[in-house]
C-alpha cells in the first residue's frame, strides 16, 4: 500500500465532485489542501444528516401499507365498538 494513499484519494475526490483540476490542486500549501478536505468533510457530514432527517420524516408521514398491520389494526378497532 502506498503510504500517501490517502492524499491521493482526496485529491481523486475533488476532481470527481468538486471539478478542481489536479495542477491547481498542486499549487495548493499543504495546510490549504487539508483545510479543503476537512471542510468538504463537514459540508458532506451536514448533507446526510439532513438527507437522514427527510428520510426519517418522510418514513414516518407514509402509511404502513403492510397487509397484516391492516387487519391488527382492524381488530383493535372493532374491540373498541363492543
């Protein structure tokens, strides 16, 4: 394993998501590269959890459309009309 491995799949990383070409990269000081990363890192962390958030909101505005809950709940129903 190559032992800055890591940088390079950050760099990879940037150009795939954030389209910066690798010689304006090269140009970067170290500390501004690794400032780069660990912010792209919080935008990232920020992004799922709020897709996390919708998820969750989402699941719990849709109905249970499984059949066997249908009948429970059914039957919960009609023992409170006796």
């Amino acid at each position: 394993m190559m032992p800055l491995r890591h940088l390079l799949k950050n760099k990879l990383l940037l150009q795939k998501h954030y389209n910066v070409i690798e010689p304006a990269i090269d140009l970067w000081p170290f500390w501004m590269f690794e400032e780069n990363i660990d912010i792209i890192n919080e935008i990232t962390e920020e992004e799922d959890k709020q897709r996390k958030k919708e998820e969750e909101k989402q699941q719990s505005s849709t109905p249970n459309f499984n059949p066997g809950s249908y009948m429970r709940d059914m039957n919960n129903m009609s023992n409170k009309f006796k």
